[in-house]
C-alpha cells in the first residue's frame, strides 16, 4: 500500500487497496456491537484478503474474535512510545519483550548502514 492512511472519523470505515485490503475503522462514535454490525463488521473481519484496523476497538470487542491481535501504544512520560501487541494468533510471530528484532536490523552494506538493533516497546515520536 502506497500513500497516507489517516483517520477515518466521519466515515467510520475507510478502505486501502495495497497486497492486503486494508479496512480502517474508527469505533469512537460507535456504541457497541450492534453499530459495528450495522456498518459491515462482520464482512471486514471475515475479509480473507483483507486486514481491519480498528481505532477504539474497546467500544466494539465484544464483536472481535477471540484470536484479534490488540496492539496498544501508550505515551511515555520522555515522550517515547510504548508498542504492546497481544493475540493468539500472533504468539508465536512476534519477538517477547527485549528480543531485538534481528530480521529487520540494517546491516554493515545496506543503505541505512550500521549494525544497530530495535527493541520491540519504545520508540520516539
């Protein structure tokens, strides 16, 4: 997917056309289960060529499957950004707490250069 992917507040559900579909939702002015169902819920969560994002997810989980992945940022008092992803079905696909992501540090000859490690949790804004 190319491009800019903001908020979608005053559609609640915009739509990206990239190798995977992305459906973004914004549940804020959403009530409940029944108004996700009501704007197509179960269609993007079924969507097999797809992934649905959803903003304020806490106003509709009782509709998220058991196997969501939640991923929560969270500002720290430095200003860096704490990143928490949990599900199971993402359990054994992401790095616990401390492991360096090696798969995506830059090496000595790529064009970032350097051999620095990210950490999964903080990052500055």
């Amino acid at each position: 997917m190319e491009g800019e992917v903001t908020s979608p507040t005053y559609t609640i559900v915009s739509e990206y056309e990239g190798r995977l579909r992305l459906h973004h939702v914004d549940a804020y002015r959403l009530s409940g289960p029944e108004d996700f169902d009501s704007v197509g819920g179960e269609d993007l969560l079924s969507d097999a060529g797809g992934v649905c994002l959803i903003e304020w997810s806490e106003r509709v989980s009782e509709a998220l499957p058991a196997e969501a992945a939640i991923a929560e940022f969270e500002v720290l008092e430095d200003g860096c950004r704490r990143l928490r992803i949990e599900g199971a079905a993402l359990e054994t696909m992401i790095p616990k707490e401390g492991d360096t992501l090696e798969a995506m540090t830059p090496k000595e000859g790529d064009a970032l250069g350097g051999d620095r490690g990210r950490s999964l949790g903080r990052s500055r804004p």
